[in-house]
C-alpha cells in the first residue's frame, strides 16, 4: 500500500497550471498564412460629391489587410480619350507692334491640321489687329509657319511673356510645361517675324509632347506608394503608361504587358484599409480624363 500513501496526503503546494496547455496548441508554433488577395479598384465606387473627377479619387476596403509584402498590378483599363491642348498649358503671349495680348487655345484633342487651324483662328480674332495671319505647316520637315498680309512685326512670348515655362535653372531642366510652345514646335525663347511678316517653328510640331506618359500615383493610408523614382525633381510614382492620346478610347492593361509590383522592404506594411488613385501627366498635375470610369486590379500579398 506504500504507493499509494501520497494520495492521501495534502498537497503542500498550489497547482501552477488548471491543465489547459495540455489541450491548446502552443501559439509560438502556429505560422500565419500567406495569402494572396485580389482587389478591383473601380473609379464608379469613390464618392460622386466628394470626388467629382475621376482622375482622383480612393476607395475603402472590404477589411484590412496585415503585413502586406507586396502590391502588384495585374490587369485593368485606363482611359485613352483626353485633351493633347487644355488649361494649364494653353496660353501665351502675343505682341502686334507694341501692344500684347494673350491668346487662348481652346481645349481639345488636336491633330496637326486641326491645331493649325484652331492657331489661325485664334490670331486673327485678336480685337483690334492690323494684321491678317495665315498659319500653316510645311509637309517636309512638319515645322510651323507664320505669315501676315500686313508687314506690322509681331512677336510670340515664350519666354518673357505673362505665361512661360517653369526652368530649373541651376540644371536647365523643365520643372513645368505652362505654354503649347513645344508642342506647336518652338523652343523656350521670344520670336520675332523677319521683314516678310513670316515667324518659322525651330522644331517639328509635337501635340502630344509630354502627354504620352501617364503617371500612376498610389497611396495607402497616407502612405506612398511609390516604386518609380524620377529625376529632375518629378514626383515619384507607381507606374508609367506610355499611350497615344485619342488613338483608344479606353487602354486595356494585362499582366504580360504591365509588370509593376511594389515590394515593401525591409519590412512589410502593417495594415492598410483604404488605396488612393491619381492619375497625372510627368509634372504631377491631375490628367483630365473627362470623367471616364476606369478600373485597375491589384493583387495583394500579405500575411493572415
């Protein structure tokens, strides 16, 4: 019976578990799941009043996603329809004999013949002119062509007129396209007419001179997103699109063709509840895209 006397005595110590750990598995042991979640981010869904324009807008997600490792973009469409001339870059200084005026290009989706046109028109509705101009392209070298029926000398400002091109001068980059100057196909200086009354384009015309390149900009939680880095002082972005304005509707995107994922180093995000999408053209100004809808899809990788 000795071996069962000490079931008879009283412990003379308290029991330093209830047992439970023997039932639970030991949570330093349990791994989270890598997971791999598809988000479609729908410019329809933002909020119509607080987002009007859809080059702009952020969505919430469903639920938070943890550790996030990366975020990729997969497939989508973007809008291929905006102005190659519009506000922001669509004026600049004229000057008939002495006295200035600015002129004013509609917005709009030009091509060559139809810009010339638009030129024209502009130049000769100039209240007060002496002058009659005629604008036209020579079909060789695709450069611009000024002429007046009254030999009265006439300058364009591109330079020292009220609206001019932003310069980094100690780099002489361009910080900012104010002006169609590049695109009707002239440098950064003032032009003069010769004594024809002719004012000639150095450069071949270039209506979509810095609107083939749509920057993508994506944000978390007011995180940026960035994974693109850009010189001259650019702002950082997600992605480039490389498009032609007005040869598509709408940009179909795939995963062949658009590789861009933003890997976050050397940790992963903690959480994100909300993406923020912008679209602007390379000096970080919002593209207008007339409010067309668009949809992009993401796939996110992250810890749950």
């Amino acid at each position: 019976m000795a071996e069962f006397v000490a079931l008879d005595q009283t412990p003379t110590t308290e029991p330093t578990s209830s047992g439970q750990h023997l039932l639970m598995k030991d949570q330093s042991k349990i791994k989270k799941a890598l997971r791999r979640t598809t988000i479609i981010v729908n410019s329809r869904d933002r909020s119509i009043i607080r987002e009007p324009d859809s080059n702009s807008f952020r969505i919430k997600l469903r639920r938070p996603l943890t550790n996030v490792f990366s975020i990729e973009l997969v497939n989508g469409c973007l809008p291929g329809f905006f102005f190659n001339i519009n506000t922001g870059w669509n004026t600049f200084t004229f000057v008939e004999g002495s006295k200035p005026y600015t002129i004013t290009l509609t917005p709009g989706l030009y091509t060559d013949a139809t810009l010339l046109v638009e030129f024209q028109t502009q130049l000769n509705a100039i209240l007060g002119k002496r002058n009659t101009y005629t604008v036209a392209q020579n079909p060789i070298t695709r450069r611009i062509q000024i002429t007046s029926t009254n030999v009265i000398s006439y300058k364009i400002l591109f330079y020292s007129g009220e609206t001019h091109d932003q310069l980094d001068y100690n780099t002489g980059s361009i910080l900012s396209i104010n002006t169609p100057a590049r695109l009707l196909g002239f440098g950064l200086q003032d032009y003069s007419s010769d004594s024809t009354g002719t004012l000639k384009g150095i450069l071949p015309m270039d209506i979509n001179n810095f609107l083939n390149r749509v920057h993508l900009h994506l944000e978390s939680d007011g995180r940026n997103l960035s994974r693109m880095e850009v010189g001259s002082g650019g702002q950082d972005c997600f992605h480039i699109f490389y498009i032609t304005p007005g040869t598509q509707d709408y940009v179909f995107l795939n995963k062949e063709t658009t590789q861009c994922i933003f890997e976050s180093s050397p940790a992963p995000i903690s959480r994100i509840t909300t993406l923020e999408i912008s679209l602007r053209d390379e000096f970080n100004r919002p593209l207008d895209v007339n409010r067309r809808d668009y949809s992009l899809i993401f796939e996110i990788t992250h810890l749950e």
